[in-house]
C-alpha cells in the first residue's frame, strides 16, 4: 500500500491570531515527479472558518480531509480585550507517516505509517491595537499522541518507534501575516518561532541506527512579502525563511522539497523535488514567485516561481553539496472564486539516478464554495440560455 499523503493539519494555523474572515473553500495540491518511484505528494481538504459561530465572541475553525479532521474554537477576549484562547482538537489517519528518501531515492522499506490524535489550548495576545500592521504573540501547548503500523513495504527486520505522546510548545511573535489562499494579492510577514518537542518513550528504532530524540528544540524566522503593482496589476511573492535546530531527529528536522504552498503553514518549497526530500538541521530558504497577467481583466495569467536553499543536513541523510535549487512556471486561472494552476518544475540539484537534476508537474487548485454558490443561486434575466450561463458563471465572469 503506497502511503498517501492528504496534509490537513498545518495550513490553518497559518495565523497568529483567531482568523477574523468567514472562508468556505476546497483545497487541492498535487505534484507528479518524472523520475524515480517518489511518494505520493498530494492535499486535498474542506476548509471552513465561521466568526459568530453560536455567539458573538466565538469562532469556529474546521479542516476536513478523507483521513483527518483538525478544529479549532476560538474565544475572544478572555481575560483581557486583546488577548484570545483556542481550543484546539484533530485526529485521523496518515498525518505521522514517515517517508525515507536518502539521496533522491525514496526507500519504502524504511517507511512506515502513522496516525495521530491531539489537543492542545493556544493564547492569542494583540499587542498594538488600531495600528495597521497587527503584533500578535503566539503561545500554544499541545498533548499529540502518534501510533505506527507498517506499509505493505516496510521491511520485516525494521522495527517502528513506539507509539508516544509528543508534549509540544510553542511560542512566537508575528507581525503581519498572510491568508491561508493561493496567491494572496497583499500580504506581509514577519515573525521568529521557537517548537519544543517533549516525548514520553524515546530510544533506538529502525535496524537500530537511528534514535527518536527524548526531546527536540526548533528555532526559525520568516521575513514575506506578496504586493500587486496598482498599474501593471503584475503580482509577486518573496520569502526568507531561516530555521536551526538542537537535537532534531527524523521526525522533528525541517524537510524542503515540492511545490505545495498550502502543505504547511511555513512551506519549504523547492520546486522539481520529491515532497520533503530533504532533511535538514539548518537551512536558509529564498523563494519567489511572479504572476504576469495576459489579458485586461486577469482571469489567464503566466506564473514564474523559483527558490533557493543552503542546507546542513540531517545526520544520516547527507548528501553532496549544500545548495539546492528549484525553478518552475504554468499557467494559473483566476477568478473571484476559483484559482488553478498547471505548472512544471525543475530541480536543479536534485539527486537522481542518471545525475543531478528532475522534472515534475503539478497542479494547484482553490475553489471559494461561498461566492461560488452565490454566483449560481443569484437570480438572472430569464432567458432561454439562462441554464448554460449559471453553469459557466459559477467560477468567475
């Protein structure tokens, strides 16, 4: 059985902050790798953000995927105006599994399955109310339980990490920040993060040559910026991103790899490559991306993206040379209520079997459900066409 991949969990904690926006999207993201047998690299969710839900100072937060359901219940004001609690609960399938790819090959025999549940309470804290660029601070405790079962692959002589509880803490300060949707037109971030991660059963696993850390401590940094030119209506993105570790094993080490902007809530995208290839200790991440409209009203636009990593590697997962690079274009469809995009990628360093270098392609897709209903349930003239132009207006004029 090939260990599927439908990622739910990360993208909706993207703020530091109750998210104050009614949203009611779908979510797909897949990438299709040339070269190798990669695992599958692919979300797929149902995201639904309702303020007001039941009263006034509650908000709901729920992410749906075919294996796994992530929730939040945001309260606002607690204890002081600008300070806000989250009661957090998810579960379900697939969200622990572990692939191993050393040097460009991924080893489904040191692969495994894994399931999770958790909970956790998250403190929201506004530090500069009425300013136009908010400063929040981020606290958030979380008790995660992962237990683990073998792929139809896995080697009978590799023995699996014991089922644990993972203590998690972390805190941060952002500000700015950016909406959990492709492409976002005005956005701006910067925040500085730090994860510590306690376990309760810890030791050797695998053919006993690698060990799941007691504990794992992460520090990182993101400086992003997506803007739209008022005249030329181009957009582009740029992020920094800067991570270090202390401790870090296979489970907790920063992995880069694909093109999956909402796989995570930080992304450590680098296009033509597997989905988390790489393993790293440290890294430094530099991506862009560009959207070039085609015509007056944007709907067809060409977009160009590319990223750059200097990466220190897990130890046991090293491989030649620091710097990995990936570039890639499509063509992205846009509207008020659906974005697609069918792109290629190229991963300029990527190891493969033939040398350096990999292709893939993939495919974006985000659909606004509310103001897709809207456009076909608002009422038209009618007339005898009126059937066939509800059914082309659903996604946009």
């Amino acid at each position: 059985m090939a260990i599927l991949w439908l990622v739910c969990l990360e993208p909706f904690r993207a703020f530091a902050q109750i998210d104050p926006v009614k949203r009611d999207l779908l979510q797909f993201g897949y990438n299709a790798s040339f070269e190798g047998h990669p695992p599958l690299s692919i979300y797929a969710f149902y995201y639904r953000n309702q303020p007001n839900f039941l009263q006034t100072n509650l908000t709901l937060r729920l992410a749906v995927a075919p294996t796994y359901v992530d929730s939040e219940l945001g309260i606002s004001h607690v204890g002081t105006e600008h300070t806000d609690l989250g009661i957090d609960v998810a579960g379900g399938g697939f969200a622990d599994s572990y692939q191993e790819i050393q040097r460009g090959t991924f080893i489904q025999a040191q692969s495994f399955i894994g399931h999770s549940v958790e909970g956790g309470l998250s403190i929201y804290h506004l530090f500069n109310p009425g300013q136009l660029i908010p400063l929040y601070a981020l606290v958030r405790g979380e008790a995660h339980y992962s237990i683990y079962e073998r792929d139809d692959n896995t080697a009978n002589n590799f023995k699996l990490p014991h089922d644990h509880t993972t203590f998690n803490v972390r805190t941060g300060l952002r500000w700015g920040g950016r909406e959990p949707t492709l492409f976002p037109d005005l956005a701006m971030e910067l925040s500085i993060w730090y994860l510590g991660q306690f376990r309760t059963d810890s030791g050797v696993y695998g053919f006993n040559d690698r060990e799941l850390k007691s504990q794992s401590h992460l520090f990182w940094a993101e400086a992003a910026l997506a803007y739209t030119l008022p005249t030329l209506k181009h957009s582009f993105f740029v992020s920094l991103t800067a991570g270090t570790s202390v401790e870090a094993d296979r489970f907790s080490a920063y992995r880069l790899g694909a093109l999956l902007p909402l796989a995570a809530e930080f992304p450590l995208s680098l296009p033509g490559y597997y989905n988390q290839e790489l393993s790293a200790e440290r890294f430094v991440l530099l991506g862009s991306d560009y959207v070039l409209p085609l015509e007056k009203n944007q709907r067809w636009n060409i977009m160009a993206t590319a990223s750059t990593a200097f990466v220190d590697y897990l130890d046991g997962l090293e491989q030649p040379g620091h710097w990995n690079t990936g570039v890639g274009g499509g063509l992205l469809y846009r509207t008020d209520s659906l974005k697609m995009l069918l792109c290629y990628a190229y991963g300029v360093d990527a190891m493969r079997s033939h040398g350096r270098g990999a292709d893939s392609l993939g495919v974006l897709l985000q659909i606004d459900l509310e103001k897709a209903h809207a456009r076909m349930f608002n009422p038209v003239p009618p007339t005898m066409w009126q059937g066939l132009q509800r059914a082309l207006g659903i996604f946009g004029d």
